[in-house]
C-alpha cells in the first residue's frame, strides 16, 4: 500500500514541478533551481535545463557539458541529446537530508570553449513514506499510588523521517481511565509527550495498567505507530524531581576528544531518603545521538563518546530525564551547537586537462581547468590556489570554486621535455591547511629545430686509385627535436667538378651519411674537389643545413718514370762521344727523366744496370749526369753501350730503363767506321721491311684485278642492252593458255610474280610472295606505266626522251591475297610483257593486242620467275 502511494505520489509530483531560475546579471554565474518529490524512478525527468537557460543542444555537446557533483552523490545526470537532466538513482529525501527542510543538493554543470559555469539546486518534496516509530515497542511506568491528579510522566516520542504535514502530527493514548495525554512544543518549538494522571490510582485495586500511545502523522492516507506502556502503581512517592531549567544549551568545537564535557544537567527532589535520590538518563530518538554523547546518571554531566562532524550535523537536541526511586521523572531538553573548525584540507580535481601541450603553443593556452573544494565553512572553506615558481606557467581564477592554468612564457622541448606542475591549495581557516596535487605535463615537439652537423666544413683525405664504392668519409649531423622530426637524411648536392656532376665522384648513404666514391680517383687529374652535402630532417616541412666536404686525393705510386733524354727511336741512332783524352770526371752525357706522381713518389735516383770489372763510366743516382771514371785506355772498346735504370722511391717502386750508345774515340771516322755495324734490333727491322714490301704487292695486284672485272662486266653489259634492243621488234607474240584455262586465269602452280628495270645499272630482280591465283600488273596513279604510241617502237629506243623513273609492282587477281609493291620505273621504250606461260616473254603482235595488255618501259629487263 505504501508502495502504491509512492507512486501515485511520485506521478502528482511530476506534473507539479516547480521551476526556479535566478540570473545572475554580472555573470559570473547562472543559479537554475528544481523542486522534485522523493524516490522518482531512475531516468524521470528533473527539467529541461538548456530550455530553461536557452542554451542550444549544439553549444552543449561542442562544449562538452558535463555535471561536476563534487563530494555528491550524483542524484541526476545530464541528457546532452535532449538538454534534459534525468534522475539517475532514486533519492531518499530522509537519507539526504535528514530533518533538514527545505532539503536540497547543489551541483554544477560546466561548459567548456568558452567557460561557462551554471549553478543548479534541487528541491526534495518529501512525500509521506515512512511510518512514525517509537524508540522501543515496550516501556514500563512505575507510579506511586499516591500521585496527584496532574502527575505528568514523560514519554518516548515517536520518531518519522517524514517532515512537513507527513510528519507525526498527533498523539492518542488508550485507554484513557485515568491518564491523559499531552502534547505540546516547548519555546524551543522541541515537541515532547507527557502523560497525565487524571485520576488517582488504586494499588489494591489494579497494581498494573496497561496502555496503548499511538502515533499518526498527516500523510493520505496516515501512518501510525505504537507503543506499549506498561504502568506498575508503587507505594506512595509524592514529590518528582524538578529540572532547574527546561532548556539547556551548550557549544562545542567539532573533532572534540572523546570525554570533553559538553555540559551538566541538575534536577531536585523534595523528597528525602531514598525517594530523594535522583537519576539522569538520556532519552534518545535517534541512534546517531546516543551515540555521540553519554551522561552521568549521578551528576549529570554530559559528555562526548563518539566523533563530532560540523559538516555532517550542526547541531544536537538531547532530551533528558531525572527519574527518583519512586519513580517520579521530569524532563528537559539540552540543545548543542557544533562550531566549525579548520579540519578539513581543500580537495583538488582536474575537470580539463590537455597533455601533451606543443611547444609552439602561444602564451595564454589553456592547459588544465581546475576545481578546488573545501568542506569547511566560513573563512576556513575560502581557498586560494598557487603553483611552483620557475616554470613557464600561470594559474588564475576564472570562476567560482575555478582555476585555470595557462602557459606564462614560450615553451622549447628541446631544453624542458615536460614539466611536474604541483598545485597547492590553502583556505584562510586558523591555522591554515593546505593540499598539492602534481601533474606532469609533457611537451609536445614540432619541428623547428634545423638538423647540426659536428663541423662547420669536413675534410676527407683518400687515396687515388681506390675501388668504387671504398667508404672515404662518415658525415653525421644531430637534429634537436624527437622522434620523426630527429630523422636526419643525407643527400648529395647537385654540383659541378671539372665538368663532371658530383654524383659521377662520390655517393652518400641517405640514413648513415657514409660518403663512398663512385669511381676511382686519379690524382695526376685532380688533386681534391668539394662537395656539398645537405642534412634533412623528416619533420613537416622538413629543414634542411647544408655543409662543405673537401676530399684530398693522396698520391700513389701508380706512374713510372718518363725518360726525357736520351730519345729513344727505332729510326735513328744517337751514339755519344767520349774522347780518349778525357779526364776522369768527364761528362758524357745527362739523363733526363721526369714522374708525374708527386711527393716521395716523384723522387728519381739512377743506376747503371750491369757495371764491369772496371767500369769506364758511371751515372749520378740524384741528377742523371754519366761521367768517367777513370783514364780511357786502349782496351776499351770504341763502342760503349750503357744501359741506365731510373726508378722513383715509391712503395712498392717503379722504373724505367734507357739505352745510352756511347763512343769512344778521337775522330768521327773512326766512329762511323765502327758504328756502321752497330745496329739497334737488326734482325728486327729486316723482318718488318719484308713483311711491309709483302703487304704492299698483295694489295696492289688485289686492286689491279678489281679494276680489270669492273670494266669486263660493264663492258659485257653494254653488249647485252644493244643486241636486246635490236631484235626487240622482232619477237612474235603468241597468246598461249594452257589446257582447262582458257580464261587467262593460271593455276597457282603456273603463278610468278615478277619486277625488273629496264636500266641496267639500276636493275633490281626482286623474288616476290607466291599467291594463289594469277598475276596482273597494277597500274597506279603515280606508279602507273604509260603505254606508248604505235610509233614509239622498240628500234627507235635511242631517239625517244626520256621521261621520270616510276615505280610499279605486279599484283594478284585475288583481292584477298592483293599486295601493291612499288617498283622504279626508268625511262625506256615500252615492250609488253605476257605471262601466258611460266617463265615465256612474249613480245606484242599488234596494236590492238597493245591496248588489252600491260605495257612496261624498259630497255633492258632482267627477271625472276618464282613458282608458287
């Protein structure tokens, strides 16, 4: 039934809903207020919150509207579809709030790009579903047969977590012989219960009465709730105890020790002895108050037994009753207010937070959105943010509760990777707490960094004659930023060395800058060139340095040496003359040779190959010089030849060698007497005169018998063309078809094909395809062949002009099989050719017969016949 009330409860509550909105002009802020009733379904509709602010739904997804509840439990949340807040758990007023009225939850919603921060309160309606309770289900009285009419006993009020009209709202007590009931507010508008005697009681008559209080509250329909009351009727008592005040009040800071004394209650009895004695007890309704605090049954003290929150409870009533052994009690009421105290730190939330941030982001980007919270009140719950020092960063308030952290200076990667941000917030309670949070932010890398190499320019030195693809250097240069924008790549410069592009030379490994050559070097060509190499990054766009690499090609000793003088030919002889008077020291003559290598390569030192027993000459190793050294004498031969070894002083070395013919006498006859004899590679020469006399009549009797057939050919030719011509107009002409083809049509075993010329020094006798049927002269436009006049005849072949060479070839009858062929045509008398037999000219028999075959200029006609 209660359930069912519920829900009739919660649908009149929904058509009923109450809207509140407050503006706040300055804007700062924007205050939406709802009211809903207690325990709606999940998913019921709180209100249409973008209507009710006139906020588009398109601003509230850009914006990425959210609800930030803070420490509350998150009762709605946000429909960015539809602009709705919706319910999204069932609320119980009584769990929320307690007793509070108004009850209410405050949450914010935030929107982002710009901020926008709208406050929202929620109203719960309490509707009637609980039912007054009483603390216990049975107490008993006990109550001196002597009381009074008016004797009051206070009771245990009912407890209903209902507030407003479904709230406890009366009292009955049964049966009502001789109590009545009471009940009324106190100044402090505390309600409380008495049940008053009517009429005395009767011990020997009943000693024990039992009594029914109900409870009813103001719900539709109402609740109620009951409590036993047993009455036990005691020897007469006939003074109660009696509170000095009704209403007791004390404060006490929250977080108090356990033990603190609150504060102390006193009652008096009139009685004396034991009827005198007066006992305190606390009359607790709810359980959470009980066990808060304990009091002294003796003294009265009232002390702190459990952990005192300011922001949970703020203030306490605790009901009290002095009860002496007869029996008789009174009450009163001690009301404890909690103060605040600083013992809660703020709490720190991110609710935006980019990371990473590039570093080229202009100052004044927004890094993080901050929410910062305290739960105290006051001066202890306002709170000021901060941020370590030296760090290109600011924090400023935004809005309400709100921070935002902004970039404060240029951001470089390359020096600050990222950043530990802390940020510490401190309220203004005494003494002050404080909370940090750190965040770590990472720095982004954008490309703007060109990549270094190590040297401005580079040197490379290498050896000549290396092979191609020898690695010669190893360039590296370093980029400042990370990852794709760190890639450096090589490439070789387009650029010019002695006329030979840079790619000819060298080539460069693009990822690890190994420079390998690309050919060998020479370095009698050139001695070094310079390259340029550029370093790219893979960034985008990419940036690029460029840097010099001169290579030095080192010599090698890869030249002999070059003898200068003496000239050596095979032609003539160069014999020196030493006299016999010569003295020792005698220059006779100076070798002259030259290296093209450089260095320690080029250096030249000379020797005589073989040295006598007693050598007459000898050669200077540095300079070449051949000097005496000694006395000629008459053993000496006249004819000396010395042979000289020059050789450089590489490694391994190279040499070169040279004949120096030196004659030893006084006179010049002498000499030519001597030296007619003296051949230089004798047999030598006598063999290659042979063979050059030899080649020389081979090739003129080859030239000679050329001559004589060239001229018997043309000769022979010339003899052919005058005895065609004169019996030309001789030859008869007689139409011959063979058997079964008497249409002229031959079979394709009798089919040729045939070109030629009628100039014999242009003939042409082309073999031509076989076809399968007969072959016809085609006569073309430019290609065609003029039949001559009657008096054109053959035997007049010297008189007729000459006229333009033409090109004509046979064809087949058969179209598919058709071939047109150009052949030349030169300027001769016409003769008619019949192909009425294979390989058969026929020459024309008459006039008409000319018009019906085709005619050919020709003087002389030379032809091959090809069978099919």
């Amino acid at each position: 039934m209660a359930s069912s009330y519920s829900r009739r409860g919660v649908a009149d509550w929904k058509r009923i809903i109450s809207l509140l909105l407050v503006w706040h002009v300055a804007g700062v802020h924007t205050q939406v207020r709802y009211s809903i009733p207690e325990e709606m379904s999940k998913g019921s509709v709180v209100g249409n919150i973008a209507e009710d602010l006139g906020i588009d739904l398109k601003r509230l997804r850009s914006g990425r509207a959210r609800i930030v509840a803070g420490d509350n439990s998150p009762y709605v949340e946000l429909n960015t579809d539809k602009g709705t807040l919706v319910v999204s758990e069932k609320i119980d007023r009584e769990l929320v709030c307690k007793q509070i009225s108004p009850c209410s939850f405050n949450f914010e919603m935030i929107l982002e790009n710009p901020i926008q921060l709208y406050e929202v309160t929620v109203e719960i309606l309490d509707i009637n579903d609980h039912s007054p309770t009483f603390p216990r289900e049975e107490i008993s009285i006990e109550i001196s047969e002597g009381a009074l009419p008016g004797t009051r006993f206070l009771l245990d009020r009912a407890n209903d977590p209902d507030v407003g009209v479904n709230s406890i709202q009366g009292y009955t007590l049964k049966p009502g012989d001789n109590f009545i009931l009471k009940h009324d507010k106190r100044p402090d508008r505390n309600k409380f219960i008495e049940m008053i005697l009517q009429s005395p009681v009767d011990r020997e008559m009943k000693d024990e009465l039992s009594l029914v209080l109900t409870a009813s509250d103001g719900g539709k329909p109402p609740k109620t709730g009951q409590l036993r009351i047993k009455i036990n009727v005691l020897d007469i008592n006939d003074n109660a105890p009696r509170f000095s005040k009704e209403v007791y009040r004390a404060s006490i800071p929250e977080n108090s020790q356990l033990g603190y004394v609150v504060t102390a209650v006193s009652a008096s009895d009139a009685d004396k002895g034991v009827n005198g004695e007066v006992f305190y007890a606390l009359r607790e309704v709810d359980d959470s108050e009980n066990a808060v605090f304990v009091i002294d049954e003796s003294s009265g003290e009232i002390t702190v037994s459990g952990r005192i929150d300011f922001e949970k409870t703020k203030k306490f009533e605790i009901n009290i009753e002095a009860k002496d052994r007869g029996g008789l009690t009174d009450s009163c009421v001690v009301i404890i207010d909690v103060m605040d105290v600083n013992d809660n730190t703020p709490v720190i939330s991110l609710t935006s937070f980019t990371n990473p941030v590039p570093e080229n982001a202009p100052i004044g980007t927004t890094v993080a959105v901050i929410n910062v919270k305290d739960s105290d009140s006051g001066v202890n719950g306002q709170v000021k943010c901060a941020i370590n020092r030296n760090i290109p960063f600011v924090i400023k308030l935004s809005l309400r509760n709100y921070y935002t952290l902004l970039t404060d200076d240029n951001l470089d990667r390359e020096m600050t990777p990222e950043y530990n941000i802390t940020i510490t917030a401190t309220d203004e309670g005494s003494p002050p707490l404080s909370t940090t949070k750190t965040i770590n932010l990472k720095i982004s890398d954008v490309n703007d960094n060109r990549p270094v190499f190590d040297h401005v320019s580079y040197t490379a030195r290498v050896d000549e004659n290396i092979s191609p693809g020898v690695s010669i250097f190893t360039i590296s240069a370093q980029d400042a930023d990370c990852c794709q924008n760190a890639r450096v790549s090589y490439f070789l410069e387009d650029t010019n060395i002695n006329g030979a592009p840079a790619s000819s030379l060298v080539s460069i490994n693009a990822e690890t800058g190994v420079v390998s050559a690309a050919r060998s070097f020479d370095y009698e060509q050139f001695k070094d060139f310079k390259i340029s190499i550029r370093a790219q990054d893979g960034g985008s766009p990419p940036l690029s340095e460029n840097t010099t690499v001169q290579v030095i090609i080192q010599d090698q000793n890869d030249n002999s040496p070059q003898i200068l003088y003496p000239v050596q030919t095979s032609s003539s002889m160069v014999a020196e003359l030493v006299p016999r008077s010569a003295d020792i020291g005698y220059l006779v003559t100076k070798v002259v040779a030259v290296d093209v290598d450089s260095g320690q390569n080029a250096w030249l030192s000379y020797k005589l190959q073989k040295a006598a027993d007693r050598p007459l000459f000898e050669v200077g190793a540095q300079n070449g010089e051949i000097r005496t050294v000694r006395q000629v004498t008459d053993k000496d031969a006249v004819k000396q030849k010395l042979t000289v070894i020059v050789e450089d002083n590489g490694q391994p070395s190279r040499s070169a060698t040279v004949t120096v013919n030196v004659a030893v006498a006084d006179s010049f006859p002498e000499v030519l007497s001597e030296f007619t004899e003296f051949t230089h590679d004798k047999d030598y020469n006598n063999n290659l005169t042979f063979f050059l006399l030899l080649a020389l009549i081979v090739v003129s009797i080859l030239f000679i018998f050329s001559v004589i057939a060239i001229i018997s050919v043309k000769i022979y030719r010339w003899r052919q063309r005058k005895l065609f011509y004169k019996s030309a107009n001789n030859l008869p002409v007689i139409p011959y078809y063979p058997t079964m083809y008497s249409d002229g049509t031959l079979h394709h075993t009798y089919n040729y094909e045939m070109c030629g010329t009628t100039d014999s020094r242009m003939t042409d006798v082309k073999p031509m395809r076989p076809y399968s049927q007969s072959t016809l002269v085609s006569l073309s436009r430019p290609g065609t062949v003029q039949r001559q006049q009657k008096q054109q005849q053959a035997g007049d072949a010297d008189d007729i002009s000459p006229e333009p060479a033409r090109e004509f070839c046979s064809a087949t009858t058969d179209s598919r099989r058709s071939d047109m062929k150009p052949v030349r045509l030169y300027n001769q008398n016409t003769l008619t050719i019949n192909l009425s037999r294979p390989g058969t000219v026929q020459r024309q028999k008459s006039q008409e017969q000319l018009d019906a075959e085709v005619t050919l200029e020709v003087r002389e006609i030379s032809y091959f016949l090809i069978p099919n």
